[in-house]
C-alpha cells in the first residue's frame, strides 16, 4: 500500500517557531526543526534577501517542550558554509550539534539540514558526515516542485520554499494526486522567520487548512519518512531476493 506523505522541515531555531509551531499544530501537521546549538538565546536583526527581520533565537531550556510534537534536527553548531570548512570543522559542526541536541530534547537525532542554502555541500562533506556522525539524512534548498521520492538521502531535495509561487498549485496537484504506484511526498521547507519578512501568516494558514485533515494523507516529521521510506525499501529487497 502506497502513501501520499507530507512533512516539513524549517531551518534555524528563531522565536517564530513559537507561532509557528501554535499555528501546525492547531492544523494536526507534522514538521522538523533544523537547529543551531551555538547560537540559542541570541538576540539580532538579519537583512535576508534586502529585507530586515527579526532573528532572535529560540533559548536552550525551551527546546525540549517546544518542538515536543516535531522532530529536531542538526543545522550545525554555527552555520558555516561547510564547503569552506575544514574536514575536522565539518566533523565537529556536525557532531557537537548533534550531542547538544540531543542532550537539551532527549530525543533521536537523524537529520539534517545543510546550512547557507544552495551549493553549500559537496561529496567531501558528506563523506564526512555519513563516516564520522550518526546523521543518515539531509536536506538541501534546491526544490524539485515534484513529488518524488529521493534518490540519496544526503541530497534530500524538497518540493518548494513556504513562499514558492506555486506552493498552492502544488498543493492542489498533490491533493489530486493517487499514490497508485508509488509513494508520493511533498516535501516543504522554509524559515518561520520568513512569514515575518513576507508578512505571509495568514497566508500560510489557508495552505495550512488546505493541506491538512486529509485521509489518504500521512502526515510526518522528516525523520519517520526517512524510516517509513528506507523500512519499506529493505522489505521490499528481502522480498525481491
Ligand atoms: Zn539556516
């Protein structure tokens, strides 16, 4: 039996998270919070894409119940680009983000996002995380606008950006979409900051309503895809052999 799945993954731990979380959760949808141990309780303004926005982060103590119904993931301990990092830096922004996560939620960690968006892994750094990390999957910015499933793990390409021209078409042709042979995923990334900067709650509500309540829809956290996707295709290897 095939399934259409859902999930979402937002990057950097801002105070946006708080609303963001109140809002998905009124609406029963799942998502993964791709963090940055070394920069929690910070207080800043960014310019991101020439707009000025709050980027306060989330505070160390409120990790644990805050993202309680999500999943949390590495984002690295201080967002570098990891391509400029040397190999023991990669390995190091990697694993300690892991172990402060791990120890502040008390949950299992998998996954990833690649920080600094596109162009900003290469098969060096992912090397380095897949030999010296426990982290089995993660996600890059470049979207697909497809609902197919990855083809490598460590280059998990999503769907589209929360403020992607056809995040409403794609969520209608998901909706309309039969999962006969295949599984099908439609995979949502962005930045909760980001509805800051575009002023697009409210927008974000609709897609939130359209999308959720679904029957034929599963909706999950990035890291039970990731074990619902690769269980699935281990049985049917067994079976196959
Ligand atoms: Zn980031």
């Amino acid at each position: 039996m095939n399934r259409k799945i859902f999930t979402m993954s937002f990057d950097d731990g801002t105070v946006q998270d708080r609303r963001f979380i109140e809002l998905i959760d009124k609406y029963c949808l799942r998502a993964t919070f791709n963090l940055n141990s070394g920069f929690f309780g910070n207080k800043h303004f960014i310019t991101h894409e020439g707009i000025k926005v709050n980027h306060d982060e989330v505070t160390a103590d409120e990790v644990k119940t805050l993202y309680c119904n999500h999943e949390i993931a590495v984002h690295t301990v201080h967002h570098p680009n990891l391509i400029k990092c040397s190999d023991a830096e990669v390995v190091a922004e990697v694993s300690d983000d892991f172990q402060k996560l791990t120890e502040l939620s008390g949950k299992e960690i998998t996954g990833m996002a690649y920080p600094c968006g596109g162009h900003c892994y290469d098969d060096r750094v992912i090397r380095l995380i897949t030999e010296n990390t426990p982290i089995r999957y993660a996600r890059t910015t470049d979207s697909h606008h497809t609902f197919a499933l990855p083809d490598d793990f460590m280059k998990w390409h999503p769907t589209c950006h929360q403020n992607d021209s056809q995040l409403f078409d794609s969520a209608e042709k998901f909706i309309n979409a039969e999962a006969t042979e295949k599984d099908l995923l439609f995979y949502l990334w962005g930045h909760s900051f980001e509805f800051d900067k575009f002023g697009s709650w409210g927008k974000f509500e609709e897609f939130c309503n359209l999308i959720s309540g679904r029957r034929d829809i599963t909706y999950m956290t990035c890291g039970e895809t990731y074990r619902y996707l690769t269980g699935k295709a281990g049985k049917e290897n067994r079976t196959g052999q």
